[in-house]
C-alpha cells in the first residue's frame, strides 16, 4: 500500500468519527494512460477539501464540484466515467487516451466506522485485508486474506486488497545503502538501516531514516517478518552479513539478498550451510544482489538492486 492511500482511509477514519461529510472515490478501471492505477483512493470532504488524488489532474475538482452541487445527495454508491471524449481528456488535463472509471461511496456511518479501523487496525499489524462493498447498497465489509490481490470490479461486488508497504531492511549504514535508501524511499518503501557499529551509525550520510543499533538477527526478527519485506546485507563483514542471513533466509521475508562477488557468494553460502541453514533456504539467496547491469559505483549498484526488486515484483522472476 502507498503512504497516500493510508492517509486517504486514516482522513476517512477521522472523519467518519467526527461525524462530517464525505465521500470514498476509488480508481477502478483505467483505458489507455493515466496517471495513478486501479486502487488509487481520494477522499472528498465538501465543500472543498480532499485528501489523496485520482488523476493529478482536474478530475478531482470536478468531481468535488458535482459533490458541493448536491448532484449525488441520495448517498447512493455511483460509477462515474471520465475522459470518455478526447474534448474531454482536454478538459480535465487526463494524457491522451485516458479513461478513468471511478467508483463513489459515501462514508457517514458507524458501520463505516467499523470497516474503516479493521483495515486500519490490519496494515499496522502488517497484515493483508480485503474491502468488499456492495455496488448498489454500499454496504461494506472486511475479511483477511492470505495474500494481495489485484482490484475486482465485479457486476455487484467491489473487492479490493489492501497490504502493508514493503518495508526493506538494509544491514549496513555505508555509503551503498544511502544510495538504495533513496531510491527506494522514493518507491515508497517503508526503510530501516541496520548496524550494530557506533561509529557506522555515526558517519550515516543518508536520508533521514531509523538507524538501528540491534544485533541484525535481532532486527530481522522484530521488523522483517513478514511476506511484504525485504532483507539486503551490504557490509562486506561476514560476522554481521550472515547474522542477518542466517534469520531472514529462514524468515517470511520475500526476498533476501547480499553484496558480494560470485567467489565471496561461494564462500558465504559454505558457512551458512555449516551454520546449519537449509539448503532450500540458502536457495533463495539473491546474491550476487542485483541485476547484472555492470554496475561499478554505490548508486549504480543501488539501481541494480532496485531493478530485481521490481522485476520479481511484476513479473515473478
């Protein structure tokens, strides 16, 4: 989940609690280009405040027009479509072909207030829940689910998925793991820097972040996991690197991965295996870490790594 729509649904919360106005615009189908996908969450409190966006663009100001207007005052759940004419794609500043269809649903009472906080309360436990609304009544209700899945907009029925953010704990506060903390926070992942050395904490010229002191198994186990997390150890010192590997190869963490040569990858994998890690596990060690691209310097390594990330993250492998 990104940091926006967890603003969208905590706004919605306190809304709902105070007993104000508002209504759930949800992305739900998306023909030809646009900006933010299906499952990208706005809310709007009239008459002229929003949280979160559908478009960047004029979407928003006209569906909150329509909204201040009274156009949708039955309260009933609507299907809106926008950027059906390219007059209209104009208009609204969508890109050329764009055409969003957005579900409204207003939020107004207490049984919102109790699917609101059960979605809430599951991504602060890091646990993936799904939304499921009536289309016509706008009733909803939360169930857990073993894993994500993507939006279903069905004939009666509006699923939707919402997991944690990927969290990815770096082992290391070197100058490598400032140049993945950058990019990877600008993919919104969720990023912690683990190290257990004062004076590596010390020098960290990275964005500002947590900085951990625990002993890196420690930190596996407390902040890594889960399915939505990352492990990548970026030392080079293998009294900390397989600390941290000897927990997240045999964690729920999806990906593991550690900085080295293919010989220093050889030799890691031997001392695990004598450490007693299991073979399938040491199996999922991506290592050497990243794509290989002939990368040389931190960040071009760190582009590397962010590279594997999303392409087992979009196409599996």
């Amino acid at each position: 989940m990104q940091t926006q729509d967890y603003a969208v649904l905590s706004a919605a919360l306190q809304a709902v609690r105070a007993g104000q106005e508002c209504w759930l615009a949800t992305v739900v189908a998306v023909h030809g280009s646009s900006p933010r996908p299906p499952g990208s969450l706005a809310l709007f409190l009239p008459p002229s405040s929003q949280v979160g966006s559908l478009s960047g663009g004029c979407v928003e100001e006209e569906l909150l027009a329509s909204l201040v207007q009274g156009e949708f005052s039955d309260g009933a759940p609507q299907v809106l479509q926008y950027g059906v004419s390219a007059e209209e794609n104009a208009r609204l500043g969508l890109p050329c072909g764009g055409h969003l269809t957005v579900f409204l649903q207003s939020l107004s009472s207490e049984k919102d207030l109790v699917w609101l906080e059960a979605i809430r309360n599951s991504l602060d436990a890091r646990k993936v829940s799904q939304r499921l609304v009536d289309r016509l009544s706008g009733d909803t209700t939360v169930r857990q689910a073993p894993r994500y899945c993507e939006l279903d907009f069905g004939e009666s029925r509006l699923t939707q998925s919402f997991g944690p953010r990927q969290r990815m704990l770096l082992i290391g506060a070197g100058q490598l793991a400032a140049s993945v903390a950058e990019l990877a926070l600008g993919l919104d992942y969720d990023v912690l820097v683990c190290d257990p050395r004062d004076d590596a904490r010390a020098g960290w010229r990275g964005p500002a972040l947590p900085l951990l002191s625990d002993m890196p198994d420690d930190a596996v186990r407390a902040h890594a996991d889960d399915p939505e997390s990352v492990v990548i150890t970026l030392t080079h010192d293998p009294r900390i690197d397989d600390m941290a590997l000897m927990e997240a190869l045999e964690s729920k963490a999806w990906y593991v991965g550690a900085l080295g040569s293919v010989r220093t990858t050889e030799q890691r994998k031997e001392r695990l295996s004598a450490l007693g890690v299991p073979q399938n596990c040491i199996d999922r060690l991506h290592a050497p870490v990243g794509l290989d691209i002939g990368s040389k310097t931190p960040p071009e390594i760190a582009v590397s790594i962010i590279a594997q990330l999303i392409r087992l993250r979009r196409r599996g492998g």
